[in-house]
C-alpha cells in the first residue's frame, strides 16, 4: 500500500507537469500551483477554449481528488485506504531495491537548477529542501479551500465552457471538499467553524482570487469570474457579508451596469442580496445606498420586462434606506428630493405610455407595493395616479386581468391614504367602477368565474370605501342603477354598498 504524503507528491507532480513547472516543496508553492491551475482550467478569450477547458478542467479536478484523498488519508492514519496504483513507476521500481530494517525510506524529490530539472531522493525523516520544515501535506485544506471552491463554482453547472466529465469531476471534488473540512452545505464552507477568526476565511481567499479577474478591463475576458462570484456571494449572509462590502459592491454594480441582459440580472441580483443582508447604516455609509439607487433607477427607463421586473424589487427593499425622514413642521421638502416620489412619478409616467401588455401587467403589479412605501405622501401624485387608475381599468388585460386586479387595489389604498382628495373625485371614480362591473357581468368575455368575482368583490369595496369618503353620495348615486339593470351580480354589489354601514 502506497503511503498517503507520496499519493500527494504524486499528484503535485501530474498537476506541475501540465502547467510544465516543477512540483512545489512548500505550502506556499501549492498554493500558488493551485492557483495557477485554476486559471489554467478557466475559460478565456481564446477561439478552441471551449474545447480544451473541460479537459483541463477534468485533469484538474482528478488531481485535486488524488491530494484531497491523500489529505484525508493522513488525517485519519489510514494508509491502506489508498491504493498502490496510485504511486509512480519510479517511486514502485526504488522501493523495490531500498534496504531492509532500520534503513530510513526515501522519497522522490525533484529541482530546478540553474534551469535545469533534477530529480533525487530524500530522507522521509528530513524536511525537503526549500521546505523551511512545513511540507505542503500538512494543512492542505487550509490554502486549497479557495481555489478549489472556484473550479468547482465555475464547473459544476452546465455552462458553454462545461462537459458532462468535467461537471462530474468537479461535483464530486466538491463534496471531498466538505467532506474534509467538515461541513455540510458550501455555505458552511465559506463561513468557517463559529469559533474561527477571523469569520468567512476561505469566502476572503476566494474574493482576493477572483478581484484581479473582476476588474473594468479584465471582466469580459473571464465568463466565469462572474457566475462564480455571484455563486459564493449568495450562499453568504447576514452578519458576515458586510465586512466584505467594500469588495462585494463594486463588481455588482459593474455588472449591473453592462449593456448585456444577462449580465444585467445578474449584477441586480447580487444588488438585491447585498441590500437584504447588509445593515442599512453600512449601506448608507460612503454613499453607497445613494450609488446603488441611482444605478437601478436607470434601468427603468428600459424596456426589457425582466430587467424591469428585477430593478423595481431590489429598489423597493432599497427605499427604506435611503428614505429622508419627514420634514419638521413648517419645513417643505421637495418632491424632487425624496427616492420613493421620484421612483412612484417615473412609475406613473411609464404606466400613462405604455402599451404593452406584459410591461402594464409589471407596473400594475408593483403599484400597490410602492404606494404603501409613500402613504399619504401619494397625494402629491394624485392627477397623475387617477389618470393611470381610471385608464387601466378601462382595458381588458387578459384572462387573468392582472392589471386591473392590481389597480382596484391601488385605488383602495389611494381613498385610505388620501381621503380629503376623493370627494372631489367621486363621479369620475364612480362612472369607471361601475362602467367595469358592467363590462364583466352583462358582456360576454371569455374570463374565468373566479376572476370576475375578484373584480366585483374589490369593484364593491372600493364603493363602500367611496361612500364613506364622501359621506353617502354615492349611496345617493346609485339609487336609480336598480331599476335599469337586472343583472343578479351587478345587483347584488350594489346592494351591497347600500347596506354598508
């Protein structure tokens, strides 16, 4: 059986040898042929890179699964758990001739001098030459933790760069990953033991490896820097995260900020975990909350439904950040000031042009969500957000009448925040709500029951919320509707709003 430290030279050797260097005798010198190594297996620019990165990414992960079995090996003193194929020819033929009984073994140990490649053998008992007493077995999961979690984030989903072998390769060497250090999930892996200092280690290695490759100039050359970061940045949370705010942020809003859709959802996803996991007065610290807000504001003067879609949920967590507490009184603070009323008059602004459905649907959706952030504050879009309410349910939206759900409940949140304005809005109001019963109960439409029972049961709501605004006028209003309809729906909410209280 082969002894586990020369199973690992042995692997040190087959990875120097593909990178043509001579195999390391210190932990420095691993961990920098580590490094090296992943880069070499990384994609780049070059034309055929597509082919000859999962080859390099299979040796590669087949050499690190040889150190991490070895490693293990010789944490738990078992030699017979390796096998004796795994040793070199050479190592196999010297061990054959060494001398029996108290002769020390020797090891196979190979230098570079003078530029020339040596090889030798070495007492086990003495440490290596340029070892200064630390062999690079000792500790391995200590400095290769970091590089080797970035292979496996860059190889373990189905990526262009990727193969079937070498997304297998790189599973397993994952798992022997945390099997060896002792964790679960890679988000144990990137946290480190409670009792460790400093916190998330192997997550700051990881980050100082891949910043040379994130940079403005360096980014687009290297396709997997950036699914990797966003693949270790969100199996890190709260407390941790935001030690590591001044490295995280800046190639978020880099990617954020590209032309490309996708690299576009994917630096406003990392946005939108940074905001979640990171104390407001972090945020707010340097500007960044203000950074941030500006960058996603951009985005919504697109038209893409996705980027939309993910601009406007990472900027309502985002509000309450950078919300500038309400003026003392006697003081005016402009509206041009404040985020959430810049974001709710670009919103309104979209929703008055827009034409297309599934953009309508989008707004429509998150209208509600931001007139809650605002309160009372909304009437001072009142114009503006009746134009909007009473135009969109004006139009049938679909099956589903996503838009006019959503609207109905914008309106009702519209005469809870800003009641003293609605009586002088209550005919226009009036005529679009019972314009919309109409249209769902006495004409043909191919929407489902259920659906048409939503539209009356908040049509109504907003009726009863009318009537009490303005003080029984529109009971007063609908008197006379009963005698022209017979529609048994139609009647029934408007009964309804009669008997309300």
């Amino acid at each position: 059986m082969a002894a586990p430290h020369l199973v690992f030279q042995q692997a040190l050797a087959e990875l120097s040898s593909c990178l043509c260097r001579v195999p390391p005798q210190t932990q420095e010198g691993c961990a920098e042929l580590l490094q090296a190594a992943v880069a070499w297996a990384a994609p780049g620019s070059e034309a055929d890179i597509e082919q000859k990165v999962p080859e390099r990414a299979v040796v590669l992960a087949k050499a690190s699964l040889k150190l991490l079995k070895a490693a293990v090996a010789g944490q738990a003193k078992d030699e017979s758990a390796l096998s004796s194929e795994e040793v070199y020819c050479s190592t196999c033929s010297t061990s054959d001739q060494s001398v029996e009984g108290d002769a020390p073994s020797r090891t196979l140990v190979t230098e570079a001098t003078d530029g020339n490649v040596q090889t030798g053998f070495t007492d086990d008992t003495q440490p290596h030459p340029g070892s200064s007493g630390e062999c690079p077995f000792q500790g391995f999961q200590r400095y290769a933790a970091a590089p080797l979690l970035l292979l496996c984030g860059a190889h373990t989903q189905e990526w262009p760069w990727t193969s079937e072998a070498s997304r297998t390769h790189t599973k397993l060497l994952l798992r022997s990953l945390l099997k060896l250090s002792g964790c679960d999930t890679v988000t144990d892996l990137l946290r480190g033991a409670p009792d460790q200092q400093p916190a998330c280690r192997i997550f700051n290695e990881a980050l100082e490896l891949l910043s040379p490759r994130l940079c403005k100039e360096t980014w687009e050359s290297n396709p997997d820097a950036k699914l990797v970061f966003s693949w270790m940045l969100h199996q890190v949370s709260r407390p941790w995260l935001s030690e590591f705010l001044s490295r995280i942020m800046p190639p978020s809003l880099l990617l954020s900020d590209d032309y490309r859709r996708e690299n576009k959802l994917l630096g406003i996803s990392c946005l939108h975990h940074i905001i979640k996991n990171v104390p407001a007065a972090d945020l707010r610290q340097f500007n960044r909350a203000l950074v941030v807000y500006h960058a996603l504001r951009n985005h919504l003067y697109t038209t893409d439904t996705a980027v939309t879609e993910a601009s406007l949920s990472c900027i309502l967590d985002l509000l309450p950040v950078v919300q500038k507490s309400p003026p003392a009184i006697g003081e005016y603070q402009k509206e041009a000031d404040n985020p959430a009323d810049q974001i709710m008059q670009l919103v309104l602004t979209n929703m008055e042009m827009e034409h297309r459905i599934d953009l309508r649907r989008l707004y429509a959706r998150f209208l509600p969500t931001l007139q809650d952030r605002l309160q009372f504050r909304v009437i001072r879009h009142m114009k503006r957000l009746m134009n909007v309410i009473v135009g969109y349910l004006e139009v049938y939206d679909g099956l589903e009448e996503t838009s006019r759900l959503c609207i109905l409940e914008t309106l009702q949140g519209t005469i809870k925040y800003a009641w003293p304005r609605i009586p002088c809005r209550v005919s226009l109001l009036l005529k679009a709500l019972l314009k919309l019963m109409y249209e769902v109960t006495c004409e043909p439409t191919p929407v489902p029951e259920s659906v048409t029972e939503a539209l009356l049961c908040r049509a109504t709501d907003c009726l009863v919320l009318l009537n009490q605004c303005c003080k029984g006028r529109v009971k007063t209003a609908l008197e006379g509707i009963l005698s022209l309809c017979n529609e048994p729906r139609l009647v029934n909410c408007i009964k309804k709003v009669q008997q309300s209280a």
